[in-house]
C-alpha cells in the first residue's frame, strides 16, 4: 500500500477515534455542544445515550480500519473506508449539514482514491 493512502486512513481512524471521545465522553460538555451544534445542554442530557451509542460505531469504524491498516488488509481497508463514506454522505443529508459531508465522507473517499489510485 502506498504512503498517501497510509495516511490519509490514518488520518480517517483518528478523526472517527475523536468522534467517539466526543459522542461518549464529552457530549454534555461545552465542547460536545458546540462541536454538534446541539440546542442546549438539556437537549446534549436527553440524547446522551443515543450519542454514545452513535460514538460507540464511530470507535468500530476507527478500530476496524486501524486493524485492517495494521494488518496490511487492503480489502478491509477499503471496506470500512467504503461504510465511513456512505455514513458521512447519509449523515450530512439527515442533518441537511453539507460539513459534515467535508468532515466524514471527503477524507475516507480521498483515502479511496488514494488507495485504488495511487
């Protein structure tokens, strides 16, 4: 596997490792609310089990790419880079939030393309 590809994933599991800090640990916080953009504090109280669950993928989609990564599994790696992809495209349209489109979806497909491609 090419260097490129090698860090634009690693770039991919950090980012979803932060999502799942964010979504479990610090939902309620000021840094939760704001990085989510959530309504209030009591609003980040009533989905905080919903949000850890939602950190509690993000942390298998960074484990798994981190084992495919380390594992030199090119078919794993693209598996898991293909499913954070699809979440970041479906996220960014049931949030009607093109961000996050850029923040998820844009990282994994330039890992794709750096993985097939270069």
């Amino acid at each position: 596997m090419n260097t490129v590809a090698i860090i634009l994933t690693s770039i991919v599991i950090i980012e979803h490792f932060y999502f799942l800090i964010l979504e479990m640990f610090l939902w309620t916080t000021p840094k939760g609310i704001k990085a989510f953009g959530l309504k209030s504090k009591q609003f980040a109280e009533d989905t905080k089990v919903l949000a850890a669950n939602q950190g509690l993928y993000n942390g298998f989609l960074s484990g798994g790419l981190l084992y495919a990564l380390i594992n030199n599994n090119f078919n794993f790696i693209l598996f898991f880079l293909i499913c954070v992809t699809i979440a970041g495209v479906y996220g960014s349209y049931s949030t009607r939030k093109v961000k996050l489109f850029y923040i998820q979806a844009v990282p994994a497909i330039l890992a794709i393309i750096a993985l097939l491609f270069l």
